[in-house]
C-alpha cells in the first residue's frame, strides 16, 4: 500500500490468491478469520470451465491490514471493489461468498449494478435486530448468537485458544485463524459487519439470482433470517444434509452446480 493510499486512506488493493482456469468468471470472496483456503475443495470443480479468482478479505489472509480500517462492510466492500477493478473483468461475473464473504458479495452487488450477473451466497450468517423478531424461540436465538459474539470479542485469549483447537481439527488446513496478527480485523468485523448487518435489505435489493447454499449442521445460521430470503422471487435454496458451515466436498459440490445453473434474469 503506497503513501499516497495511506495518506488519502484509500482502499487498499487485497491479495489475489488464485487466478486460474479459462471461461466465465468466478470470483470467490471467504469468511471472517480465514483466507481464500476456504474454497480449496471447491476451486478444483470450477477451473474446468471458469476462469477462478480467489481473494482474502481486508485484514486477511495475505491482504493488507491497514491500522486505520475499521472493517466496516462498506470499507471491505471498497477494497473489493477496487481489487477487482484492477482485474479488468471485460463481462459480468458469478460471486461466489462464504459466511461474512457473503455479506459482502450482497453489498458489493448491490452497489455496482451491473458488474455480477449470479451471486451465490454459502454458508450466510442472516441476523437481525432481536427486537424485529415475533416469535419467541427466534427472537431468543438471534440474542443468543449476539451475545456469543460479544463475548468473544470481550475474551481475547479464550476466543484465540478455542480458534486455535478448532482449526487443528478442521479437515480444511489453514482455514480458521484468530491470532495476534488479524486479532483487530476479526474483532472489528465480526461486530461491525456481522452483527451490524442488513443483509436481508441488501438481498432484496439485488437484482440477479441468487443461489443460497447451506448445511443442515451449520451452527452459524439462524433459521428467522433464512426464511425470509427464501421467500423472495429471485432467491433459489439449496439445503445440503449433514453438512456444516465449511466447504467440505458435499457442500462444494452443490455450489459448483448453483455457479452452474442456468438461471433466468431476476
């Protein structure tokens, strides 16, 4: 990031990780606390017959983590955007994100009308206010997952500690991180892009299809938020069982064939 970026506090330009593969356009956007690792189970079924661009969010990965960002959604959002400027894309493409990768894949279409033609959306933690939420069970779930996030911002060590388990037992290396170099960018996101989100606005103003892909096992979702996209006209669900909130083979497999779908206009 030159002087003049740091001075002006411009977006920086993030980590492309992969570019491979010819034919249409995928561009894969990962989730909070990991990197373009994410989709190592899904890249190998896409390059056969697209061009793959794989990218770490702000403050990920191999990407700059600039001391002034707050990891607000619109400043990930506009280092996304002008990474993929740099890219020069000459057609439309399919953005593909993963959990908060997912958030940011809806603002992103949302805001340059016309770039994306097919957003897929895997894994989306949909939350909203607890007080929007009629029924009870429901209402009680979204402050459960905001509270547990609160605490983990608020427990540093522990979240590190537990970060630090869980990826030893991940079958995917490499694809949890929450250490003292992204400390900052994980907690900045996860409260200002995660529980401050209007994603089920965004959704609905998109106007593309988009695929939704989730696991049965998936901890991260809450059912309130699904439903209410799944209602809409220009979202298709795909339901996939037994898996969870990572791209294991089964989940990949079914969103490889969502980027596929031939989909009328929205």
């Amino acid at each position: 990031m030159g002087w003049i970026d740091r001075m002006l506090k411009r977006p920086p330009v993030l980590h492309v990780a992969v570019d491979e593969g010819t034919g249409p356009v995928v561009v894969l956007v990962h989730g909070i606390a990991s990197s373009s690792t994410t989709f190592e189970k899904l890249i190998p079924l896409l390059t056969p017959r697209h061009r793959v661009i794989a990218i770490d969010l702000l403050g990920f990965g191999e990407s700059p983590a600039p001391e002034w960002a707050e990891y607000t959604i619109e400043e990930h959002v506009a280092a996304l955007e002008r990474t993929i400027r740099r890219l020069r894309l000459r057609q439309p493409f399919t953005l593909v994100g993963h959990s908060m990768g997912s958030l940011i894949a809806s603002r992103y279409t949302v805001m340059r009308h016309g770039a994306v033609e097919h957003l897929v959306l895997v894994s989306p933690p949909l939350y909203f206010s607890p007080e929007s939420v009629r029924t009870p069970i429901d209402r009680a779930a979204m402050s459960l997952y905001l509270k547990a996030y609160e605490y983990l911002r608020g427990n540093k060590q522990f979240t590190m500690r537990n970060a630090a388990l869980l990826a030893r037992m991940s079958p995917i290396k490499n694809v949890l991180e929450v250490s003292e170099r992204n400390w900052r960018a994980f907690v900045l996101s996860l409260e200002k892009s995660i529980e401050s989100q209007t994603t089920i606005s965004d959704i609905a103003e998109v106007r593309v299809p988009i695929d939704i892909v989730y696991g049965t096992l998936d901890p991260f979702l809450v059912p309130a938020g699904l439903r209410i996209v799944e209602q809409m006209r220009h979202v298709e669900s795909h339901r996939v069982d037994g898996a969870d909130h990572l791209v294991r083979k089964r989940l990949a497999r079914v969103v490889a064939t969502a980027v596929d779908a031939e989909r009328p206009p929205a």
